[in-house]
C-alpha cells in the first residue's frame, strides 16, 4: 500500500476527494468535509464523537465550558468544603498528561506567552527554577526587540 501510495500520489488524492463525508463542526456549526480515511475506529464507534472543521476549532472546543478567563488564564470556580477555589485549567491539562497531582515546585509554563493558549504544544512543565531561567530569557528576547536602541544593562 505504501509504495503504490507513492507511486500514484494523485490517484490517491482522487479516491480520497471521491470518499469524503460532510459532517457539521462541533464547535462552528459549519459544514465542512471529512476525507472518510481519516475518520477514527473509536469516533466511528463512538455515537457522539465529536468532530472539528479546522485546529482552531479544535482548540476552541477543548476548552471547559464552564472555565472562564481570570488575569488572562482559564479557570474554573469550584467550591471545596464550603470554599470557592480556583482551578486553573492548564495545571488541569498538565495533570491529565503527567497522570498524577503536580508536586511541590513543578510549575506550567506557557511557551508562547499567551496565558490563555492551552493547547498542549504550548505548555511545558517545569520546576521552579527553570521557569524563573525561562522568564527572565523571555524578558531578555523582549528586550533585544524592543529596546535595542537604549540597551537596558541589567537586562543585556
Ligand atoms: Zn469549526
Ligand atoms: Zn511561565
């Protein structure tokens, strides 16, 4: 299969055009289509799979419907024993992925700077002294973009 995949990309460029399926985004509501090859075992299984017209949309719907934006993170109000707590939902994801609790010291870092961008290519988690390392190269970058004409010593 691969080597015919190969040899013949437009054939299969054309059987892929000739089998696609039109499904509504899950979360746009548009209408988009779907080549059928790239529909997954488990979404085919799965009555209310959900499926997304672009990454961006992909993005979007991954975020808790409940969480809202508080000092640029997604956050969501729970209250534990008889008290509102916030809980960020980045340090949710990271758990998700580490599959445990974050230890003392461990820190969610947002690679683009955007507080908010949640997506997994975006965080990186470290412990406290990295991050500190992380921030102060990030400052220094910002520096050397916006203030090169009256270099700052501390931050050169
Ligand atoms: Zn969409
Ligand atoms: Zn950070």
């Amino acid at each position: 299969m691969h080597a015919w995949k190969i040899a013949h990309p437009g054939l299969v460029r054309d059987y892929h055009k000739r089998n696609t399926i039109t499904l509504v985004c899950s979360q746009c509501q548009k209408e988009f289509q779907k080549v059928k090859y790239y529909i997954t075992q488990t979404q085919k299984e799965r009555p209310n799979a959900k499926f997304y017209c672009s990454r961006k949309c992909v993005a979007l719907g991954h975020i808790n419907p409940k969480a809202v934006l508080w000092k640029g993170y997604w956050i969501v109000r729970k209250i534990i024993n008889g008290k509102f707590k916030r809980i960020f939902v980045h340090i949710r994801i990271a758990e998700k992925v580490l599959g445990r609790k974050m230890k003392e010291g461990e820190v969610v870092h947002h690679i683009n700077g955007d507080k908010s961008d949640n997506r997994h290519k975006n965080l990186v988690i470290c412990d406290n002294h990295y991050h500190k390392f992380l921030h102060e190269r990030m400052a220094r970058l910002w520096a050397r973009e916006h203030l090169s004409k009256n270099p700052n010593p501390i931050l050169a």
